[in-house]
C-alpha cells in the first residue's frame, strides 16, 4: 500500500471512529427517551452476529479462523456499534423526514397503549440528538392534581402527543413507502452498479493490492464459501454505518434537508470511497468504481430507507465476489 493509500485510511478509520463515538455518547445520554428503537438496534446488531458466526464457519473450514478471544472482542463491540448507528440513524430519519426501516418499522414495532407511550421531543435548549428529552405521561401528571376538577380540566386540555403518535404524523407526511417499486429499483440500480464495474475492471485491468495478497494469498480472488459470507457481512455493515448512521448525522447537524440532503449523500459517499482504497492497484480504479455507486446508494436511502441500499449492496458484492477471479489478477 502506498503513502496516500495509508493516509486516506487513517483519515477514514479516524473519522469513523469519531461518528462511532457520537453515536455512542448520543445513546447513552438519551437511552431512556431512545428505549423505544432500542429492540430495533438490538435486532440489527443480532443479525450481524449472526451473519459473523457463518462466516467463521467459512473461515474454519479453510483453516483461517482467528483466535476465539479476539472473535469474542470484535463481536461484541460490532454489536454495539451496529446497534447504536440503527438507535440513533433512525431517530435522525424521524426528525428529517426520511424513510429509515420503513419495512421493518411497519411490521415489527410493537406500539403500546397510548398512556405508556414516552414522549420523544427536542429539549428547550435546541439540543441535538443527544439531549431528548422525556416526558411523562399525562395520568401520571393528573395524580398529582389536588381535586377532581382539576383533573377533569387536564384531562379536557389537548395532551402532547406521545412518541407512536408523532411518529404515526410523521410517516403519514412522507412519501408512501411502496415495497414493490423499492424492491425493482433496487434490482435495476444493482444491474447497472455490476456492469459498470465489470466494464471498468475490462478496461483498465486492474489487481490485487500486495497488501492483501500477502495477508489472504493467491486465492484471494477465487469464489468462496467464506468469501461469499464476507461480502455479505460488508454490505450489511457499510449500509448501517455510512448510509443509515453517517449520512444522517451529518445531514442533522448541518441542516442539509430537501435538496441539501445531497451534500450529506457526498460526503458519505467520499468517506464510503475513501474506506476502499488499498483494495487493487492502480487506488484511482476502485475509486473510480466505489464513489458513483456510492452516490446512487446514498439516493437509495433517501427515497426508500436503508433496507434498498442494503439489497443493491449485497447483491453487488455477491455478484462481484464471484466473477472476481476473471476481472482482478494477483500482483
């Protein structure tokens, strides 16, 4: 790996590094008034296990599984990360009026009765997401009135809506989510992301970085079990990271709503590509490869949420990863 391949890289790990922070800081500051995602977040964190045990039977069974302490340490913050970007990627989506999960919020989320709902509402201080307040339910609020007229009067005053409720305004104001027309876009977009990547490698003919080679062998490329599994893991991964976690952090706090979205779309992108370099030489082909397919991602999530991005993702990489052998050579 060449001196600028390492500098973007130590760019990339720190800059991610820092968003797993805030993410983390955001969660535990705000975990009571965040509870209701938080079975979500958990959800995703298991499916990443998940995804992470089968590949190691993979790796297992071509004689390169890691040793079991090292597993159980890089699993369990995988966990956590994975669980706090899916906390707080879909709390930003709520207050930016964007689709997060949207099929899985639509059949999964367990609503509870009105009264026990929490309230999730911005501070009076103007806060970010780090500081969500919550409130208590209005029947708690009326045992504390002295008479029965009192409480008669709350109960007829307008209470604030509960947290489902708002929740139920804002999907009802988005685009309709339409899981038919998601699934064939998805579809189309990953089509064109593979030719596009199957024309360029024709073209320039790229290969293996030394790096990887000297770390995973001449086999690199070929078609495996384990390999397969990687590829799948990696979308699942990047899709909760940059799309779901990154773009919408940055899209929050800088106010790129609507049209400026598009700024939060680049930068994520950016960051996406900048992640890959090192991966084949000459860098400039995978950069050249990752940054438009990253922007169409990026899009994706914005019109339908990240479950689009994470099918376009993965059947990108489970494509390439088995037609690699006859696009990438070995340095």
């Amino acid at each position: 790996m060449d001196s600028l391949a390492t500098v973007f890289s130590t760019i990339t790990v720190f800059t991610i590094g820092i968003f797993a922070l805030y993410v983390f800081a955001s969660w535990f500051s705000s975990r009571e008034s965040l509870r209701p995602y938080r079975n979500i977040g958990f959800a995703m964190g298991g499916i990443l296990l998940l995804l992470e045990f089968i590949t190691l039977i993979g790796l297992s069974i071509q004689n390169l599984s890691p040793p079991l302490g090292l597993i159980i340490l890089t699993d369990t913050i995988a966990f956590f990360r994975i669980a706090a970007f899916t906390i707080i990627g879909i709390t930003l989506c709520k207050r930016l009026n964007l689709h997060s999960l949207p099929w899985v919020m639509e059949h999964f989320i367990y609503t509870p009765p009105t009264s026990a709902a929490p309230n999730l509402i911005e501070s009076a201080s103007g806060a970010g997401p780090s500081e969500f307040v919550i409130e208590a339910p209005l029947g708690a609020a009326a045992t504390l009135l002295d008479s029965e007229a009192e409480a008669t009067a709350a109960i007829d005053t307008e209470a604030e809506p509960t947290f489902f409720e708002e929740l139920d305004v804002q999907m009802a104001e988005r685009e309709p989510f339409l899981p038919n027309r998601m699934i064939a876009i998805s579809i189309g977009v990953a089509i064109l992301a593979i030719l596009y990547s199957v024309g360029l490698f024709l073209l320039t003919k790229p290969s293996l970085s030394e790096l990887l080679t000297s770390q995973l062998g001449d086999d690199t490329v070929a078609p495996s079990f384990a390999g397969i599994m990687i590829a799948i893991t990696f979308a699942f991964i990047e899709e909760i990271t940059f799309r779901l976690g990154i773009q919408n952090i940055v899209a929050y706090q800088f106010n790129w709503v609507n049209e400026k979205y598009w700024f939060a779309i680049l930068f994520s992108s950016t960051l996406w590509t900048m992640a890959h370099i090192g991966v084949l030489e000459p860098n400039w082909v995978k950069m050249a490869q990752i940054f438009p397919i990253g922007l169409a991602l990026g899009w994706l999530f914005k019109r339908f949420g990240v479950e689009s991005s994470i099918i376009v993702h993965l059947v990108f990489n489970l494509v390439l990863v088995l037609i690699a052998d006859q696009l990438i050579s070995i340095t």
